[in-house]
C-alpha cells in the first residue's frame, strides 16, 4: 500500500512537472479533423471543452503497455459521469496511420465503449501538444479544455481519479468541476 501511494505520487508529480514545463501547451489546437472508428470524421474539439475532464490517450493495438492499460481506461470511463475517455490509435510498432478494421477488431475484443479516433504520430503536433515521446501517452484536459496532465507510459484508474481530484482542489472555483 505504502509502494502503491509513493507510485502515485511520483506519477503526479511527473505529470505535474511536465505540465508545467510544457506550459506553452495549456491551450491545444483542437480542430483537428480524425476519421473514428464508425467510419465517421470527428474533430477533437468535439470531445474537449464540453464540460468534462478529458482523458485523451494515444495507443496502438500491439503496444503492450498500452493493452495492459486499456481495461483501466474502460473502467475509468464506465464509472465517471464528470469524465471521458477518448483513444487516438496509431499503428505501433510504426508510429502509422492506425489500421481501422485492426483498431475496431481491438475494441470489440476490449469492450471499448469510448470513442477512438486514427491518426500516426504527427498527431500531438497537428493538436499543438509537442513531439509524440511514446506509447502510450495520455493527455488529461480540465473540462474547460485546458491541458492539466501529461503522462508517457502507462496508466491506471486509481492515478487518473487522484490527479482530477488533486488538480480539483488546487483549481479556483474547484466546487463546480
């Protein structure tokens, strides 16, 4: 348990660090247009800036890391009414455009109900994010669309819940998110 909190303050404190090192960042170009996986083209901003924190994880379908997270992702989305989750697949290991027959196969295999767009690593540049460091990579948005977290590697439920509600605390006006 002890291991376990010092993990997740770490991880907090990276993301936090990140963020503020990347503060240039704060505000992401969010027109960006991505087909999902219905076929369908999606801007981003349909997503962020809704009134919802955002958690915008980028995967691909053969990256362990990102398979070993992914339920969590299901999970966390599943249970937050305050919170999305939003996948951007790309192909791994190419760092491509993600295949989307072999994306949507993934997310029935996965029981993903949360939307996934396809994009290739160019992706956080085209949304204003930087150079794509590795998969996966997760982008926390405040429900103003603020970017609030950062985190390369993996990721799990218990680490999202504690950075929003961290970062709901340390937000003015915080009783309102």
């Amino acid at each position: 348990m002890y291991a376990e909190k010092q993990m997740i303050q770490k991880i907090y404190l990276i993301m936090l660090t990140l963020f503020t090192v990347q503060s240039n960042i704060a505000y992401a170009d969010l027109d960006v247009l991505l087909k999902g996986i219905d076929g369908k083209q999606h801007k981003v901003s349909e997503y962020i800036n809704q009134g919802k924190w955002v958690v915008l994880n980028i995967w691909g379908t053969r990256c362990p890391p990102c398979r070993e997270e992914m339920p969590e992702l299901v999970h966390f989305h599943d249970e937050h009414n305050d919170a999305i989750v939003v996948g951007i697949a790309i192909d791994f290991p190419s760092y491509g455009y993600a295949k989307q027959a072999e994306v949507a196969s993934f997310a029935d295999d996965y029981l993903i109900d949360f939307p996934i767009l396809l994009s290739d690593s160019s992706i956080t540049e085209k949304l204003g994010l930087g150079t794509l460091e590795g998969l996966p990579t997760t982008y926390i948005f405040t429900p103003e669309g603020k970017v609030a977290g950062m985190q390369v590697g993996g990721i799990n439920q218990r680490i999202l819940e504690n950075f929003i509600e961290k970062s709901k605390l340390q937000a003015p006006g915080s009783e309102n998110q």
